[in-house]
C-alpha cells in the first residue's frame, strides 16, 4: 500500500507525532503512515476501518487543543508528502491543490500571480491547509476577507469506510442540493479527513501600510476601532490589539523592539489596497483624526516592508514569548466588542497577580486570546480558570472557541456554546458519518 519510507515505527521517530505543538498532549502511537495520494488515504481507512483501528489525521500539528495528536495508541496519518498544488485559474483565482501544502509555501505560489490566500496566520511556515480548513482556521486578516467556510470553493475527503467524497467545484454559486463540504469545514477530522481543497484567492494588494498605535484605555480602543470602520473602509484589512503584558512578554522574552515606549494598549492597523497615493492619503487623514480627538497617545506608520514585518512580530510571537513564561493555559474566545477586554481584567482579579495573564488578538472580529501561565502544570490554576473561564464567556454571550476548534481540551465544555438539541444533532451526525468511531476520537464531540 505505501513505501517503506512513508511507514514509521521507531520510537525516535514518532516522538515528534505523538506530542502537541504545546507539549501539553501526548499520545502513544507505534504507527505513522504518510500517504501520498487520495487513494492512498482511502486505502488506509478502509484497512483500519475493518479492523476497527482508530486513526487521527495531522498535519502541521500546528494546533492548541490537542485535535492533531493520539490520545492513546491511534494510527496517525500525516499528509505532509500530499503537497502538491493542482491547478490555478488564474482568471477566478480559485487555487486546487491537495491537503498537505504548507500555507506560506502556497501563498509565495500564488504571489507569482499577483495572487495570495485569504487567511494568514503565526503558524503559516508550517500549518497545513487541511489543517487550516479542517479547524475553519480564522486568522489575522478574517475581517477583510471573511472566513474559510466562504474561502473554500469545494473539497474532497475520505469518509470513515474509506469511500471518497468529491465536493471539489470551483464554483462560487452552485445551489445543487445541501453545500457538503462545509461539513468538514471545522469538523477536526472527525467526519472525514480533507484531502483536497478548491479555495478562493484574492488579489494581492499593490499597496500595504500598517500603522502601529498606543492607546490609553480599552474604550480608546473601540473609538479607534469605529473610526477605521468608517473612515478606512473597503482598504482595511487587519485591526489587532495587544495590551501591556503581551508587549512585555516579546520584549523581554524574545528582545523584541517597542517603538512607542510603555501603553497600556496597543494596535495594530493595516491597510491594503491597489494605489498607494490614495491608501497613504485616507490613513493619513484617519491618523490625524485619531490625534485630533485624543484617541491614541502615540503611533508610528511603518516606511518599508521590513518595518511592517517588525511591528507584526510584535503581534503575531506573543504566543511564542509565553512558553518563557512557564506552562501555558491557553484560551480562544469570541466576544462582544464590548466585552472583548473585560474577560482580561476580571480573570486577573479572580486569579491575583501572581500569575502572568495577558491579553490580545483580533479586535476587529471579536476573536480574544487570553494566556494564562504558571511555572509549570498545576491542577489547582486549571480547576481556577476552568469552568469559571467558560461561564464568563456564556454569560456574555460569546463562544468558548473562536478558531482553535474544541480538540481533546475543550470538548467537555461544548455546553457552554452549544444548546443540548445541537450537541445531539452532532452526535448524531457522527455515528451516521462514522459508526465504528474511528476517525479522530475523543476529539470535538463530549463524553
């Protein structure tokens, strides 16, 4: 079925399968297989499907909740030898390619183009798009160009038998009958494990500025935010805060540069657009509004592409400058815009200042990361954090994942974004989809 040397068995060898990028997870797997093709994928499932083998798909093994690793002794199928791109329309801009291409390598393809992907994210050097779909990966530019369940044109997956599914029009009406492929869009490999994907590219902006700002309090924060809105419009692309101790974190952990001094917030805005006189000028008139009125206390604007990726460093390494911190708690929440920066401040009063907790994320869509670290594990911080994290979220109506997914960690809580009649529906969509429970247990779905 496969090359001896897509078939790993030695210890040293699967270590790397068996533990999560958090080193937070770890399975024990004695078997991973690197599949090639879709007919390899297929071949695979149906073996194990026959002898009620479990198996878990990876890919990157980019992911925070556990979603990409075994949890006991599951066959872990790689996709990293499914890498190549299939085909491009360079007229539509829809991109085929299979599900084991690493999200930056397809994004410096389609620049060739004038093209790029419609999502960007931390982990774009080594996260797989069958990850990105299979997790409905939001990222830093969701604002601009919406999420991937619009993205994704078509896919094509292998069902828990082994039968493949070809959902892969490049089409972006097609009203013939119910629109399957969303089904595997955020499912974790849970009903199906994506092996191709049509997706939806953009054009790449001619012009790019990204305007760094201190704010002084939250609510600047929101004046800013709908000032964007109003005043920047169709070229905003990106609105990202961080507060004081993210900043801290990268500055001290991972000697980053601060070029605005101390705040207790910070922004992140970026524009793209196809001219850069009259981008530049609408920024321009945007940043002296926001002075005019007292909005942000300092800024500066990035003059070239090495400052844009500088003060983006500063954002997007926040989560890597936390391991220096200790063990991460890490949480993903969606919030009303209002609520977005009070989840920080009440989990600092709740947990007292002996613990590192910052703040930060996409603003612009309601997506906050809260991390949370101590020394090393504790169960008595988890058993202060959770549930106490997710009924905050609840009550203020939000969701207990915005993009990770709910993976191995956060699967119990389901409840407390999903009403019991959806989580049955669920339910029973997976033992329609996959009666024997072998594609990624113990993942997504509750006890």
């Amino acid at each position: 079925m496969l090359s001896p040397s897509q078939v790993l068995k030695e210890r040293d060898e699967l270590d790397g399968y068996n533990i999560d990028w958090l080193r937070t997870c770890k399975g024990a797997s004695s078997l991973v297989l690197k599949p090639k093709t879709t007919l390899d994928v297929s071949n695979i499932v149906k073996y194990c499907s026959k002898r009620h083998l479990a198996v878990v798909p990876q890919g990157g093994n980019t992911g925070l909740v556990g979603g990409s690793v075994p949890v006991f002794d599951e066959i872990v199928i790689c996709t990293a030898l499914m890498n190549s791109i299939l085909t491009l329309d360079k007229h539509s801009g829809v991109l085929t390619c299979q599900a084991g291409c690493i999200l930056e390598a397809l994004d410096d393809y389609l620049a060739e183009y004038d093209l790029m992907m419609p999502l960007d994210l931390g982990a774009k050097a080594s996260c797989h798009i069958g990850g990105n779909v299979s997790t409905s990966a939001g990222g830093l530019r969701l604002l601009r160009y919406g999420s991937l369940h619009g993205s994704i044109l078509g896919l094509e997956a292998v069902l828990a038998n082994g039968e493949i599914v070809n959902c892969m029009s490049a089409m972006r009406k097609d009203n013939t009958g119910y629109d399957l492929k969303q089904l595997f869009i955020g499912a974790e490999g849970t009903l199906g494990i994506v092996t191709q994907v049509a997706v939806l590219c953009p054009r790449r902006p001619q012009a790019v500025h990204v305007a760094f700002l201190a704010c002084r309090s939250f609510g600047e924060v929101l004046k800013v935010l709908h000032q964007a809105k109003g005043m920047l419009g169709e070229i905003l692309s990106a609105f990202e805060v961080m507060d004081q101790a993210a900043m801290n974190v990268v500055t001290k952990n991972l000697h980053l540069k601060n070029p605005l001094g101390d705040s207790n917030y910070y922004l992140i805005v970026e524009t793209s657009g196809s001219n850069a006189e009259h981008d530049g000028a609408k920024l321009d008139k945007f940043l002296q509004d926001l002075m005019d009125k007292g909005m942000v206390h300092n800024g500066t604007v990035a003059q070239d592409i090495n400052q844009r990726k500088e003060i983006w460093a500063l954002r997007e390494r926040v989560a890597e400058g936390m391991l220096h911190e200790g063990f991460n708690y890490k949480y993903d929440v969606s919030l009303p815009t209002q609520n977005f920066y009070d989840l920080v401040a009440d989990m600092r009063k709740h947990l007292g200042q002996d613990l590192p907790c910052v703040g930060y994320g996409h603003v612009g869509d309601g997506n906050l990361h809260l991390n949370i670290a101590s020394p090393q594990y504790d169960k008595r911080v988890l058993d202060r954090i959770e549930p106490y994290i997710y009924e905050w979220v609840a009550n203020h109506g939000g969701s207990i994942s915005a993009e990770h997914g709910l993976g191995l960690k956060k699967r119990n809580y389901i409840h407390y974004s999903k009403t019991p009649s959806a989580v049955k529906l669920m339910k029973q969509m997976k033992q329609l989809m996959d009666p024997k429970g072998i594609l990624n247990p113990y993942k997504v779905l509750p006890d």
